[in-house]
C-alpha cells in the first residue's frame, strides 16, 4: 500500500475529471490519480513519474512489490502516455457551466479559449475575476479601463477622458508644452554660457596678474645680478695696499 503522506502530493490526473471512469490498470498505485507520464520499474510495476520519483526519494524499494528499485533503470512509456492523451474528459470548468469534452491531450488548447474560464480583469488596477465570455461587457464598464487612441496620437485614454478627446487640440498642447520646454532649456544654458564666459574672464585676469608679478620677479633678479657684477668688477680693478709697497 502507498504511503500516505507521498500519496497526497498528487503526480496523476484526477479520475473524475474524465467522462468514462478509467481502467484499474491504469490508476498509479503512489497518488491513485490516472497516471501522468507513465514510467515503468524493472519489476514491471507503472507509476507516473513524478509520484515514483519522490518516493524514490525516501526508500528505493518498489511501493507494490517492495523489491529494490534503481531510478536510473525507469523507463517512460510513450505508447500508453499517447493511449491516455486520447480519453476524454471533461472541462475543469464544468462546475461554472462548461458542457464540453474532448481529448486529454487538448485539455491545455482548450483552457485557453473556453468561455467558462475564470481569469482576472487585464486592466492594472482592477482586481475583478470573471468568466472569460463576460470580459469585454466588463471591459466597456471598468473604470480602471486605459487603451491608446485609436488614431494614433499616441495619447492613453479612459472611459471618462475618451469622449472629450481631440486629437488636434491634444498634438497642439504637446506641442506648445515642448516649445516651453525648449525655451527654458535654451534660457538655462544662456544662462551657464554667460557664467562660464565671467568665469574665463575673471580667468584671464588672473592669469594676466601672475605673469605680471613673474615679469617683476624676473626685472628684479637681473638688477640683482647687474649690481652683483659691478660690485665684484670694481672690486678686482682696485690695487691692494700690499702691492705698492
């Protein structure tokens, strides 16, 4: 007999989802559901994938035989998974209304267009959960409503903005709004220009009054030098006491 606790966490599909109750042979042992993936062991025992797998996980012993199990020897079996993808079965959405049936295999195929199906309100805002056929009725009414203009203006409308929308009259304020915009942009960088323009000036002037002082440092120096030169000349040209005697 199954574990209970492994049973629980279902791998198989559910019986009562199909229109004819399914053969003995091919409800898992594991999760008693009709097998999903259908894997055999060497010991010819059939699970669904997933349900052998996680027991595997915790004892690697067949769940019906009990002989030893190597997960690296299970094969899938793609003949029977096929046989199964082939049953019908009935929509998950019955309870709300859904009459149809058709192949297992399809079941994907048609949750994706049933007119039963509950799916949330796709406007951001709006949390409402609706039949799928009721979605655009829901649609006209949602106030969390928003789509592009329709002309091409680009502008996001709302029901309560839509019927008083102009294209011209909205194409002109955002041209205008644009046209103020550049004109303060322009303003700004007059305004940067004239600073940077001060900033050089001021710059300049600076400059101009280093290389002024470094021009009287430089005069400076060569006085120096000349009065170092005529006090050294005057200084060899004079006879010493010691000479005329």
């Amino acid at each position: 007999m199954a574990d209970p606790e492994v049973s629980t966490q279902s791998g198989g599909y559910d019986v009562e989802l199909f229109v004819d109750t399914p053969d003995y042979d091919l409800i898992c042992t594991i999760c008693q559901g009709v097998l999903r993936c259908p894997v055999r062991a060497a010991c010819h025992h059939i699970f669904c994938k997933k349900c052998i797998l996680q027991w595997l996980k915790r004892q690697e012993t067949c769940p019906c035989c009990r002989k030893p199990v190597n997960p690296s020897l299970i094969f899938v079996m793609f003949k029977l998974s096929k046989s199964i993808g082939r049953m019908k079965v009935k929509c998950k959405n019955e309870i709300r209304g859904c009459e149809e049936t058709f192949p297992l295999s399809d079941q994907y195929c048609h949750s994706m267009s049933c007119l039963f199906e509950l799916i949330p309100c796709p406007y951001q805002g709006c949390r409402a959960q609706l039949l799928r056929r009721d979605l655009d009725t829901h649609s006209r009414h949602c106030e969390h409503w928003r789509q592009p203009c329709h002309m091409g203006c680009g502008t996001i409308l709302s029901h309560r903005t839509q019927a008083q929308h102009n294209c011209y009259k909205q194409l002109r304020q955002e041209y205008e709004a644009r046209q103020r915009n550049h004109r303060a942009i322009a303003t700004a960088l007059q305004r940067k220009m004239r600073r940077m323009q001060s900033t050089m000036a001021h710059m300049k002037r600076q400059i101009g009054l280093i290389c002024e002082s470094l021009e009287v440092i430089d005069d400076l120096h060569e006085v120096e030098e000349e009065d170092l030169g005529e006090s050294s000349g005057s200084s060899s040209g004079t006879p010493s006491s010691s000479s005329n005697c």
